[in-house]
C-alpha cells in the first residue's frame, strides 16, 4: 500500500512537471512571437519613413521569430533598404555620368515615395558636383523625359540648372542628334539669351549650323571682297546690311567667334541686279558693323530667329592685313 501510494504521488509529481514546463515554454514563445512583431511593426514604420539605418536591425531581429509569415514579410522589406545602400555604395564609386544613369535606373524600379526623394536628393547633388557640359552626354541626354519625370534637371525656369541643361545636351547632341540639339538651341536664344549668347554656346551653334547646311541655293545677293591694308596680321571685317525692312544677324564661327547684328537699311528697296545690290549697300543710310577677327577660315551663318530651320551658311577663308566688305541686299528678282 505505502510502495502504491509513492508511485501515485510521484506520478503526480511528474505530471505537475511536465504541465509546468509546457506552460513555461508557451510563455517563452508568446514572447518570442509578440517580440518578432513588435520588431517588425517597428522595422516596417522605420522603413517607410526610409530610415534605414533604424530599419534593418529591427527587421533582422524579425527574422529570428516564430512567425514564417512575420519571418518572410521581414526579408522582403529589408529588400527595399538593403536596395538602397547598394546603389549607394555604387553611385559613390562612379563618376557623375555614370552615377546618374545609375538612379535613374533606380527610380524606373519604382521604389517607394520615400525612397524615391532620397534617390532625386542623390542624383540632384551628383548633377552640381561639376559642370553639367562635362556630365551630360548624347545617351543622358535622351533620357531628359526621365531626369523631367523624377524631378533631377528640367528645363522649366523654375530650375536654375535649366538653361545649363539644355546648352550641355545641344552640345553633346549636336553630332548624333542635329535636329534635337538645334531645337535647343532655339529655346535658348529666345528663352535664355544670356546663356546662349556666351561664346561657348555662340560657338556650338555656328559649327552645328555649319555641319547642317551648305552653301547652295542661295537666292539672296550676299558678297565679300577684300583688299589689302596694313592690319597687323588681323582681318577687319565690315558688314553692310542693304536689305529692306529686315535686320541682318550672322554668327561667325572659325578662329574666333562673333555674333554681328547690323540694323535694316534705310529707304533701301529691292533690286534686279547684283550691282544695283552692291551700290545700294553703299548708300548713305545703309547700316554696317565692322568687327577685328584672327585671320583664318570661318563658317558664316545666317540666323532668322523665326526659322531656324531656314538657315544657310557660307564659308570664307580670311587673309591677314585685309579689309573684307560683306554687303547683304534685298533678294535678287530673277525672273
């Protein structure tokens, strides 16, 4: 009877153990599990606010869970910062050109809000760490929609990098793409006369315009002579505008860059003959403008800011010590 009760009370004993240690391992992965979720509600609100460098301890502690629907939502969000960093690291390695291209890349992956400002503050100071003629290239620049799109460079006045924009993509497309670059041109000279009217850009335009037409078809009087004068190894060059109602404008393009303007003739009328054009350029009232040029060759455009695409271009080959005269008269009735 005393053996029987013994076994009885440590059957009990036992019974009492064992409901105690499965009681006590519940309690521990209750709280391993309410843990996990803290971790990751925690990880998950850091994240959305792009706070990485909060975000990823908190989701790695989530991995670490009970939960595999907690444990598998943790790795995919890590994704999204650990995505960051590593464009980051890379971008911080590469010079601006390729930097650039590299968060565009990110930003057409569609990350968050969050994520996206962060990536447009990057690309943003990657486009002012130097001179965007040295950043931007003819493939950058086809991609203008999307550094529009993302809010990098536009060329909206509210941007004070606009007008830089479009004067580095006209140069850097103005070999592959001459129709794209003279389109730029053409919003500089009447939306950013300053920029376009720097010698940089002056110059640009003229050899573009030069690549783009040719001396053919010509149906206005337009001549140059010269004759020698002691100039000291300059050209001295005197435009006369003799064309009726219209103002005369030339970009000279060659060993030095100019941009002569010269007022419509007074009283002038059109005439028949190219001797009736030259006499006319020499009448008292015509307007001139004479400019001093290192002797050399030159490309001469015509620019009619209506018409860009209306140009025509001639090309001289300037002797030292020489006075050249250009007359430009009304158009010659040939009929």
């Amino acid at each position: 009877m005393r053996r029987r009760r013994l076994i009885v009370i440590v059957f009990l004993v036992l019974v009492v153990l064992i409901a105690g240690g499965v009681t006590t391992d519940r309690v521990l992965r209750n709280h391993r599990l309410a843990q996990q979720r803290s971790d990751y509600a925690a990880g998950l609100d850091a994240s959305h606010r792009a706070d990485c460098a909060r975000a990823l301890p908190l989701l790695s502690a989530a991995r670490q869970g009970g939960s595999t629907r907690v444990r598998a939502a943790a790795v995919q969000e890590r994704h999204v910062c650990e995505n960051l960093q590593l464009f980051q690291a890379r971008t911080a390695d590469q010079v601006p050109t390729a930097a650039l291209i590299s968060w565009i890349g990110y930003l057409s992956s569609g990350p968050p809000k969050p994520f996206q400002a962060i990536a447009v503050k990057a690309s943003r100071t990657v486009v002012t760490s130097g001179p965007l003629n040295k950043i931007m290239t003819a493939p950058l620049c086809r991609q203008r929609l999307e550094l529009a799109q993302y809010g990098i460079l536009t060329t909206k006045r509210s941007d004070p990098l606009a007008a830089d924009f479009m004067s580095a993509c006209a140069a850097a497309q103005a070999k592959s793409d001459p129709t794209a670059a003279l389109r730029l041109y053409t919003t500089l000279r009447t939306e950013y006369p300053k920029t376009a009217a720097k010698p940089a850009v002056v110059n640009a335009f003229g050899r573009l315009i030069s690549s783009r037409l040719t001396p053919e078809g010509v149906k206005s009087g337009a001549r140059i002579f010269g004759y020698p004068r002691p100039l000291g190894g300059k050209t001295r060059l005197v435009a006369r505008n003799g064309q009726a109602a219209t103002s005369l404008e030339m970009i000279l393009a060659g060993a030095a860059t100019r941009t002569i303007k010269v007022k419509a003739c007074k009283g002038c009328v059109k005439v028949s003959t190219a001797a009736q054009g030259l006499s006319q350029c020499d009448r008292p009232g015509s307007d001139e403008k004479t400019v001093t040029l290192p002797a050399g060759k030159y490309s001469w455009a015509h620019v009619d800011k209506k018409s860009m695409e209306n140009l025509w271009v001639e090309r001289w080959n300037l002797k030292p010590n020489y006075l050249y005269n250009y007359c430009w008269w009304s158009e010659v009735d040939t009929n």
